[in-house]
C-alpha cells in the first residue's frame, strides 16, 4: 500500500502564514485591514492635493482648511465639473489656464462648467473666503461631481513650497480677493511654487491675555484658534519662510524683551518644523519693533543658523499703495511681490 508523502512542518509552516495573511490582511504587521481607495473626486482620493493647513483626519467625507490661503488642485477628465459644498461659502475656482472666477455664497452642489468643456484632460483650482471677523462661511470640502465615467489624475505638482506667516496684512485683508491677492499668493504663483499663509487677522506674535492670536505659539498648530491639536509638518515641507510679525503687538502691551524672546522662540520652532528651509524676517511696513527683530536673526545666525536673514523693507510702501494706514492695497501687494520675489529666489533658486 502506497501512502502519500509527508509534508516537513518546516515547509508547511511558510503556507500556513500566507494563508493567514490573506485572510486576515495586515492583522499580522498591527496594521489595519487595507482600506479601498476614496472614488474619484471624493475625499481622500490621492489625485486631490490640498496645499496648506487641511483638517483631513476629523472626517472621511469633510475636508476643512484652516489659516488664509489654504487651496486644492485636481486633474480631472470628462466635460463638466461641479463641487460640492456642505453650506455657505464664498470661493474662487479655476479651470485650467482660464481665468479666475467667483463664486459668491454659494452651498450645496456648485455647478463650475455652464459650459462644457472640450473633451480631454482638465485642472482645476479652488480656494475659499477667509473664515474671519464678521465673515463667517462654511469652508468645507466635500468632493467633486464628475461626468459619467470620467476620473481624476495628478495634476503637475511644483517641486517647492514657500510659506507666508503674518497678521491681516499677509492675509490680504482690504485686498480685492483676500488671500489671492496678497504678496504671498502672487509671489508664490510668480515663483511657480506651491504656497501657503499661515496668517490670522489681527494677530500678534506674542499671545495677549485680552486675546491676540500669538502665531510664537500658534504656528505649531491646525487651527489658530485652537490650542489643539498639533500640526502634522511631514504634510508637506517648506523650502522658505518668510515672517511678517509685530504690527499688532504694540496695540497689546508686548515689551520689546517679550518681542524679541518670542521672535527667537518663533524662529527656532521653524527650524525644527524646516530644517533646510531659508528663513526671511521682514521688518514690519510699519517700522514696529525693528531692533527686536533684527537682534533675534543676529541671535540665530550666531548660534550656527546659517539659513535665516533679516529684510529691510524701509520705503517699500507709499502711501498711494495701501486701503488705510496699515493694509496694502492691489498695487501695494503687488509692489511687496515686486520687491520680495527676487529675494526669494536668489535663496532657493527659482
């Protein structure tokens, strides 16, 4: 009588395993089950870059920016494109190389194509009102409508990224589009670099009791109003930095040793969230705590900082280039970009 042959423990132990893993993917890693990937033009699809400061954790099918300026890009195919809102929003979208429409308090789904569009591929860019002071709309993504069997692809992704950090004024508060129409956002556009404000009207640099937003402590977070949680800066990295802070400061009792103890602390956080980024301190426009600064950058430069320098933005503004006393205009934010862009680029080659 011919018996089968016996399979060696040692041989049937690696099939065991597979077997294992399939059915119970990943369990044995501490991973989870995969999950399948987010359909095309939804929250969570690959496809969907979202530059800036997102909230895309709280909720699978709400995606919240915070800070000015945060903005998303997508390729997609198909003749129509239509986005869907979740409540009132003012927004800015762009298809393509076409211009820049707005959208004023518009919810629910958001046709973006009246006409159609040729066949073929197509980008898209939107960006939302700055939720601030009076203003308060529903920033809140919640994915794309696409034609029947249409998808989303990559769209071409700038190699670097410059981040704007500031008060009203990098906002672009009294300027025509807010945040579009800001130094950083037009310097970042003419640069062909991804960039980001991380900026809150009437914000100081030091955090006041009667409550002045302080971005030495906020910087590190999501929300600027909100003390948790933290950000998460392997999101993306920052090839530049540029501080625009202390305007506000004078107005909230901040003595110059507090100023330029938390300038120095300011600095030093973006260091560690950027290793390799340059960092530029611009003297306030208005001449606010000059000395301060400038001694905080020597203060870095001599502790081994060799990527950080002071801007001396003396005269870069008249009078004819701002709203008010404080706010650029149009023209004055397109005079900072003139001035700041070439600074910028001489230290990250673009």
């Amino acid at each position: 009588m011919q018996t089968s042959p016996r399979t060696s423990p040692r041989r049937a132990l690696p099939a065991l395993v597979a077997a294992v893993l399939m059915a119970f993917p990943l369990s044995w890693a501490g991973g989870s089950p995969a999950q399948a990937a987010a359909a095309p033009g939804q929250p969570g699809d690959p496809n969907i870059k979202f530059i800036g400061r997102w909230d895309t954790t709280s909720s699978s099918t709400a995606y919240t920016p915070y800070w000015a300026g945060a903005y998303y890009r997508a390729g997609f195919t198909g003749r129509t494109v239509e986005l869907k809102q979740r409540g009132t929003i003012d927004l800015w979208a762009r298809i393509d190389n076409g211009p820049v429409k707005f959208y004023d308090d518009v919810k629910g789904t958001v046709n973006l194509t009246p006409a159609a569009l040729s066949p073929g591929n197509h980008t898209l860019q939107v960006n939302y009102q700055v939720v601030a002071g009076s203003y308060k709309g529903d920033a809140v993504f919640q994915g794309l409508v696409l034609d029947s069997g249409a998808t989303t692809f990559a769209p071409p992704a700038p190699a670097r990224t410059v981040e704007f950090v500031g008060d009203s004024i990098t906002v672009g508060t009294t300027s025509s589009q807010n945040a579009r129409t800001a130094y950083g956002w037009l310097i970042g556009e003419r640069l062909g670099v991804e960039h980001t404000q991380i900026a809150q009207g009437g914000a100081c640099l030091v955090a006041a009791a009667d409550g002045c937003v302080g971005l030495e402590r906020q910087f590190t977070k999501l929300n600027p109003n909100a003390a948790t949680p933290d950000w998460n800066f392997s999101r993306y990295r920052a090839d530049a930095v540029v501080i625009n802070l202390g305007t506000n400061d004078v107005g909230h009792g901040v003595s110059s040793a507090q100023f330029q103890s938390a300038y120095s602390s300011l600095l030093r956080k973006v260091r560690a969230a950027y290793p390799q980024a340059w960092i530029f301190a611009l003297e306030t426009f208005r001449g606010r705590y000059v000395p301060q600064t400038e001694a905080a950058v020597k203060a870095a430069v001599a502790g081994g900082d060799a990527r950080v320098s002071f801007v001396d933005t003396t005269g870069w503004l008249g009078s004819g280039d701002l709203t008010d006393s404080v706010h650029p205009n149009d023209r004055g934010h397109r005079v900072i970009a003139d001035r700041l862009a070439p600074v910028i680029a001489e230290r990250i080659g673009s």
